[in-house]
C-alpha cells in the first residue's frame, strides 16, 4: 500500500467510497450520496487553499482517502483544520486509516497548522482509538447531535495540538 496526494482522476474512487460510507455508517452526518460534480468542487476548493487530499492505494485501487478542510469559515479558525477518513468497506481494519491520518498529520504541520480537530460519532470506538493512536485527545462532548438511521448521535470531539 501506498500513500499519496491525490489527483483529480482518483475523485470516482473517492466519491464511490464517501457515498458507501454515507448509505451504510455513521462516519459522516451525511444522509445524501453526492454527484461527481460536488466531489469536483470539493476537490478544487481544497486545492485553492493548499489543504492535502490523500490517497492510499493497494494494486493500483484506490482503497482510502483523507483530508483536510477548513475548521470554519472564521478567519480566527485559520490555523485549525478538520480531517476526514474513509476507507473502503471491504479493506477496513487493516491500518490504512492510521496510515491515511499520519500523512493528514505530517501535511498539516507543513502547512503551518496548529491544531486539527475530529468530529467522531460517540459509538465510533473505532475511529476515536485511531485518533488516539497519533496524539488526539478528547476535547469535547455533544449529545444526540446528529440524527441518522432513524437514531439519534452523541459527537465526540477529538483534538491535536501541533
């Protein structure tokens, strides 16, 4: 497996991944699948603000992406970033997520970030021990935030001071 910046011909594998995750897993708040169209513009606007966008791939198939996106519109926000993980249901479990942040990681300290910051459905035990095998810590709590598969979603906050 290899990890590395992604290009605008991964962006069907990407969106196929992120749609699978939004139909089956609470791992976005997300209950509508995205056209390639919105993944484009996703893509461009990450471009424009230097923030990375990996992939990891096995065998020539894209398996995994992540990235940054801007904490809030907030000028004072500027130096914290947001990541995002996904990995194919099918490869899940096999370190290419811990892979996928520890280049998040090392790109946002390049980018002179300060701090990243998770957002991590509560019962996500999965993800929240990924967060915390690189440094994150648990910074906050918000009850049945999100709504999704009929139930309602308590968000834990995970955060990593560069």
């Amino acid at each position: 497996m290899i990890v590395r910046s992604a290009t605008t011909e991964d962006l069907p594998s990407i969106l196929g991944i992120y749609n699978e995750a939004v139909l089956n897993t609470t791992a976005t708040a997300e209950t509508n699948i995205e056209p390639l169209a919105v993944r484009e513009g996703w893509f461009e606007h990450r471009r424009k603000l230097g923030l990375p966008v990996f992939v990891a791939e096995e065998d020539g198939r894209v398996v995994g992406w992540s990235s940054l996106s801007p904490y809030s519109s907030r000028t004072g926000y500027r130096f914290t970033a947001e990541d995002s993980i996904y990995v194919a249901s099918d490869c899940r479990g096999r370190g290419i997520g811990k892979a996928l942040l520890a280049a998040l990681v090392s790109a946002a300290r390049e980018c002179g970030l300060h701090s990243l910051v998770a957002k991590i459905d509560g019962e996500n035990a999965a993800s929240i021990y990924l967060h915390e095998q690189v440094g994150f810590v648990r910074a906050g709590f918000l009850k049945e935030a999100i709504f999704k598969f009929d139930r309602w979603l308590n968000v834990v906050y995970m955060q990593l001071m560069l």
